[in-house]
C-alpha cells in the first residue's frame, strides 16, 4: 500500500528498492483489478528481477486470463500465473513500441531476447529481436540474439523475467 502522500508507482520503487533515476530498470504498472470487496489492486513489473534470490514459482507456460466476451473483459478466475502473463507480454510490447523501456532494457539483452521469445502470438517479439539485430549490425552485440533467446518456463517472483508482487 502506498504510504500517505506517496504515488503508486513510488510505492512500487519503495518495495522494490529501485531508486526513481535507476538507469536500466523499468518499473511499469502492467494491469488493474477491482476485488469484489471494493479494493483496486495494481500490478507492477519490475525489470530486471532486483531480488532474484527471492523464492519464485516457475511457470510453465504463460496463460492470459480473459473475460467471457468484449463487453465482460473481467475474467471469471484471476490467477498469479495469469497476472505475470500479462506482465511479460505487456514488456514485450513495451520493448517493442516504448523508446525509453526498449532502451533501459537493451542493457540487459538476454532479457530483451527472453521477452521477445516468451510470446510468439503476435509481433513484439519479432520488434525486440529486430532492435537486437539492429544492434549486432552496428557492432554493439557480437552474439546472435536467437542464441539468447529462450522459450520455456518463467518464474513469477524472481530469476530474469521475474514478475510478482513482494513485499
């Protein structure tokens, strides 16, 4: 919970432990969900992952939650599988489309590469590995960054592609 006069998002750096200028660390609210009992529960996602020693449940594939039809968009069940979900695909999709994300996380382009690979779906991955590429051309990566990229389980809480609540 935020603390008097303190913003969300500064709460979420609070928990964290990520300063508010932190080059290469993103901090992105990633979705909102009203509780039946009237509480707004924000999600953050904080990458790269600044505890990955921390305890995490790795997933073994990445399900997003949906509602029953476009006018209903609440899902029935909310699970934390179905919230880190949607927290990779949205890094995904910022890496791809946010100028700022996408350079604060090319820092660490195993991540970028694990983002990009984490969701074939649609075409965020394929703009991430591009940028990598885009890299490699101008002799900024000399590895090929499909060698980095790995499909497979992502750990809610902690490890690279961390993403859960702490705290």
């Amino acid at each position: 919970m935020p603390r008097p006069g303190e913003s969300p998002d500064e709460a979420a750096r609070r928990v964290s432990g990520v300063a508010p200028g932190a080059a290469g660390v993103v901090v992105h609210s990633t979705s909102w969900r009203h509780l039946p009992e009237g509480v707004l529960v924000l999600t953050y996602a904080v990458c790269p992952d600044p505890a990955p020693w921390l305890p995490a449940v790795e997933l073994a594939r990445l399900e997003i939650a949906r509602g029953s039809a476009p006018a209903t968009p609440t899902p029935e069940r909310i699970e934390a599988a179905h919230v880190a979900a949607h927290a990779v695909r949205h890094l995904a999709f910022l890496v791809a489309r946010d100028p700022v994300v996408r350079e604060a996380l090319l820092r660490h382009r195993g991540l970028v590469a694990a983002l990009a690979s984490a969701d074939t779906s649609d075409q965020h991955g394929v703009i991430a590995l591009d940028a990598l590429a885009a890299l490699d051309a101008a002799g900024e990566r000399d590895l090929d960054p499909m060698r980095w990229a790995r499909p497979g389980p992502v750990r809610s809480g902690a490890g690279e592609l961390g993403v859960g609540a702490r705290g």
